[in-house]
C-alpha cells in the first residue's frame, strides 16, 4: 500500500533572506496600524458590543417577561455600589485591549507575521553569525502544524482570566442567556484552534464568532455597571 503523497511546502515563500515578510511600498507605518487598531479594538468593536447588549437586555426584558427579575439584581447591585465592580473589571478589559493596539501596531512594520510572537537574534557583534538571519517559528511540517496548534491554544489563555471574570459577573444577571453566549465562544475558539492548526489565514473564520461572543459578553458588564450606577435613571 502506498503512502499518501505529502505535499512540498515552502519554509521560505515571502520571506527575506533575514526571514522577515519582505519589504515594499505597501508595509503600513506604525503609526497607520496603531491608528487602526485604535479604530477597531477601541471604538468599534466596544459599541458593537454595547448595540448587541442593549439588544440583547430589551428582547428578554420585554419579550420574554424577564424585566421584573433584571430590575431585582440591579436594584440589589444598586443598592450596595456593586456596579462599580462592573465598571472596573470593564475598564481593566479596556486596558488590556489598549496594550494589545501598542503590539498589533508594531507588527506589520516590523514585518513578523502570524504565528511568531518574539523575533530572535543571534547576539553575535563579529564572525560568521553577525548578520545571522532572525529566529523565527517554523511553519510548515508536522512542526508548523504544532506550533500554530498551540498558537490557538496561547491565544485563549490570553484572554481566559478576563472571559471568565466577565462570564460570571454577566451570568449573575442574565443567567442563561449567557450560557448560550459561551456555546458561541466555545464553537469560535474550538474552530479558531482547529482551523489555525491547518492555515494561519483560515483561522479568522474561527476567530469571529468568538470575539462576537466575548464581547456581547463585555458588553454585557457595561450594560450592568450602566444600569446599576445609575438604577432609577435608565
């Protein structure tokens, strides 16, 4: 029985000769992807968080008689200044979305591309080694194929310690509902994983739904601290 062919795979394809994504006209300046990045993790994905939680609030408030139990727990969480905790757990994810922008600006001019994280140098001031190319991941075989597995791995420890503080913080008000957000979450991140494993690109399909779960479920902390800070008022 013969083996399955396995197809060549080319370790260098868009590379430079120090192993870098090579450079053109097009690389972005810092200052065009930070702007980018501001635009995207600050701006637009927090209101569209907030337009699926308002949402979200309004369709089980007055759809599906749930208002009468939602103004109980924010009455409670009004009455002993819980929203603020809220609100700072909130302020904390806008923190750590802030530092992400200063890293994803600094990616593409600095021509590393997905998977690799950390650029490598040969510390060498003189000899055969001082214009060493960099030390990148490997990205093709059996080793590619690990080290993007574990890239989606990585990925969701980032985020893990702030999706599970916001999940049970959301999940005290809006119980089930939030379950079915963290099945969306659940179905991004296993696809995102599974995906990346295959193709550094394909993993984007994977990667939507679970940013739009974890940050309905963000927005869902706001909505919490908006309403509990200001209980009587909106």
């Amino acid at each position: 029985m013969s083996a399955t062919p396995v197809l060549d795979e080319d370790e260098f394809k868009d590379r430079d000769a120090m192993g870098l994504q090579p450079a053109t006209d097009k690389t972005p300046s810092e200052a065009v992807e930070t702007k980018k990045y501001v635009k995207m993790l600050l701006i637009v994905i927090p209101l569209i968080g907030q337009v699926l939680a308002w949402t979200l609030y309004f369709c089980c408030a007055e759809l599906f008689g749930q208002k009468e139990i939602y103004d109980k727990k924010f009455a409670f969480l009004s009455e002993f200044q819980l929203g603020y905790v809220y609100l700072c757990v909130w302020i904390l994810a806008i923190t750590r979305a802030s530092v992400v922008v200063n890293a994803n600006g600094c990616r593409a001019p600095a021509r590393v591309d997905r998977p690799d994280q950390h650029v490598y140098k040969v510390m060498a001031a003189t000899g055969s080694l001082k214009d060493a190319p960099y030390v990148m991941m490997a990205n093709t075989g059996p080793q590619g194929r690990f080290n993007r597995a574990q890239r989606g791995v990585f990925n969701m420890d980032e985020s893990l310690p702030l999706l599970l503080t916001n999940t049970v913080l959301a999940a005290g008000v809006f119980g089930p509902v939030v379950a079915l957000l963290c099945l969306l979450v659940a179905y991004g991140r296993v696809s995102f994983a599974l995906k990346y494993k295959h193709d550094v690109k394909g993993r984007v399909a994977g990667f939507m739904p679970a940013m739009i779960g974890e940050k309905w479920i963000e927005g869902l902390l706001l909505l919490c601290a908006i309403k509990s800070i200001f209980y009587g008022s909106i």
